[in-house]
C-alpha cells in the first residue's frame, strides 16, 4: 500500500504523542515472510549518469528501523547524489527503492515528503524572517496556513520541546537564532512531518564543538523513537559516537553496510581509499636549514 494522506495524517498525531511523552512512535517493524524485520527502507540497483560521469553505478543501500547509518565517502563518491534520489530532487536511470516493505515511487520532492524522507541540508532551507512556528507549519498541508500565532505557537511547542529548544518562544523570528538552533528548527520540521526517515547532510559542518553534542543527543533520541536515519560526514569521530552500522561509498559504488562495532578509523579510512591506508597524513620530507624554499634570480618589469 502506498502511504495516503490519512495514513501520514494518523501518524502525524501519533508522532505529536510520542513528542509530548518522549516514547517510541514506530509500531514494531512488520516481519517479512522469511522472518526478518522488513527493511525501512531497501534501495537496490540505483544508477545515475550525468554525461559520461557515473554518479551512481547499481548503489544497493538499506536501512532498518530505528538505525543510524553513517554514509562515508571521499568528495565525489556519490552520497550527496544518493540523499538526492531519496528527496526526490534527481530521478535515477535505472534501480527501485522501497519503504516498509513498499516500493516507493520518490520521483519529486513533495512525493519523498508524503512517503515520510525529510532531509537536514548543511544549507538551511527555512524562512529566515518568518517565526519558527511558521517554518514549523510550512511544509504541512491542510488548515495551518490559516492559523492565528497562537495557534501555530501551540502547534510548534510539543515538537520544540522534542528538539530541546522548549524553551524558545516559538514566535521567535528564525532570523534571530544562533546557527545550531537554526540547525535544530531544521530538524523539528522533519519531526512535524513525522518522517519515517530523517537524512542529515554534513549537519555539523557549520556547528562549535559544543554545539554538534546537541545535534549528535538529539539524532540518538530521533532514533530511538523508531526513526531510521542516514548520517553524511567527514567527520570520523562523529560516526564511531553515533552510527550503527557505517556504509561507504567509493567512486559512485556502494559497499555492504557493516557494524560500527567491527570498525576503526583505519579500516574505514582504508574502507574509503579502496586501500590500506599506511599513514593519515603523507610522509614530511627532510628539508635542511640552509635549503632555500624559494630562490628569484633577475626577475625585472620589462620598461615601457
Ligand atoms: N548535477 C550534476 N551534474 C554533473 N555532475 C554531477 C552532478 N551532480 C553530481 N555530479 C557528479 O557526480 C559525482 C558524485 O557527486 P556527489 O555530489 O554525489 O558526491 P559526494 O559524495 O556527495 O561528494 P562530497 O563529499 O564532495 O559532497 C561527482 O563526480 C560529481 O561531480
Ligand atoms: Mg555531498
């Protein structure tokens, strides 16, 4: 069955609940014929060429239930096209990807949002000069538009309130928020679409240190409500505190996903390279003292 309308709207109230009391929104996985959990989401074979580059050649990528996967990779390597495909801003050749069980039709991006993807850019998408209880309601259909402020504040507070950003008044303009509460309204409008699957794209690049614990706390609770999420980064330290199960990429192909708990970070480096990385960094050459770095020998103006 594919996901109609009232079903995203029943599990929209449901997702509400699960905000206001912290719980599991994600009813147990239904179970697959053989036994196994069915997949939340099981992409096979997806290609996409642009001219004679191979962005991704037959990518395989899945996701269970609840899982974080991080989704590794040099610059190139196909992720960002991946993240993409599942938002339904590029339609693959060839290759089908399916949701609990469903094949899945992701050809625009309002299809990915009603099949329950909701993507974190590192570029923010919301509206700065409008209230974060405005951005909140924009991506939902129906009545909000119609709302009064204090409508839309009681709407937007539960799901703050899950975002740990309860204590902002939701008829705040977003143009007045740091950079990691804007980063973090980002996340509660997937929350407010009650997404099955929360992508991230580099989420910290822009954030302090301190302030990637709040994203990282907060990708770990999204999860353990049933929510399953893709985690793209560079950031190796990142991936060992919050994956699962870590998936690498390499020239527009996709390995098997393997346990976090199997891994460290020069298997993963080497993982990416497609081999053994000797060293982190490349060997520093011997440069002696009385070595010049740079020598200029009759450099003159031609005279005019
Ligand atoms: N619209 C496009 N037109 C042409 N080539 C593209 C397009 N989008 C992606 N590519 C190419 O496809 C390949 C994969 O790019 P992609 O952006 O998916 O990589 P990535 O793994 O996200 O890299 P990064 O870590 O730098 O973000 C690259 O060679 C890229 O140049
Ligand atoms: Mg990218």
């Amino acid at each position: 069955m594919k996901p109609t309308r009232m079903s995203r709207m029943d599990a929209a109230s449901d997702a509400d609940r699960g905000a206001l009391e912290g719980s599991a929104t994600a009813p147990d996985p239904p179970a697959a014929e053989s036994g196994a959990p069915v997949l939340r989401l099981d992409v096979r074979g997806i290609s996409k060429t642009y001219g004679a580059i191979k962005a991704l050649s037959e990518v395989d990528f899945e996701l269970r239930p609840g899982e974080i996967m991080a989704l590794l990779g040099e610059n190139g390597a196909g992720k960002s096209t991946l993240v993409n495909v599942l938002s339904g801003l590029v339609v693959p050749d060839t290759g089908t990807i399916a949701i609990d069980g469903q094949l899945a039709e992701l050809s625009t991006a309002h299809k990915s949002q009603a099949a329950g993807v909701a993507v974190v850019h590192q570029e923010f998408s919301s509206v700065r000069t409008m209230s974060i209880a405005e951005n909140i309601a924009l991506d939902q259909w129906g009545d909000k538009h119609f709302w009064t402020g204090r409508q839309l504040a009681a709407h937007a507070r539960p799901i703050l309130e899950t975002v740990g950003l309860g204590h902002l008044d939701p008829l705040t303009p977003v143009e007045r928020l740091s950079v990691a509460e804007t980063q973090l309204v980002e996340v509660a409008r997937a929350v407010a679409r009650d997404a099955r699957i929360v992508i991230f794209d580099e989420p910290t690049a822009a954030l302090a240190e301190n302030e990637i614990d709040l994203i990282l706390t907060l990708i770990k609770r999204l999860a353990s409500q049933g929510r399953s999420i893709v985690y793209v980064t560079h950031r190796l330290p990142e991936v060992f505190k919050l994956a699962d199960r870590v998936t690498v990429f390499r020239n527009g192909r996709s390995g098997s996903p393997v346990p976090v708990s199997e891994l460290d970070v020069p298997r993963v480096v080497s993982m990416m390279l497609g081999r053994e990385a000797t060293s982190m960094f490349p060997e520093r050459g011997t440069l002696r003292q009385d070595d010049p770095v740079l020598k200029v020998n009759e450099l003159h103006r031609p005279s005019r």
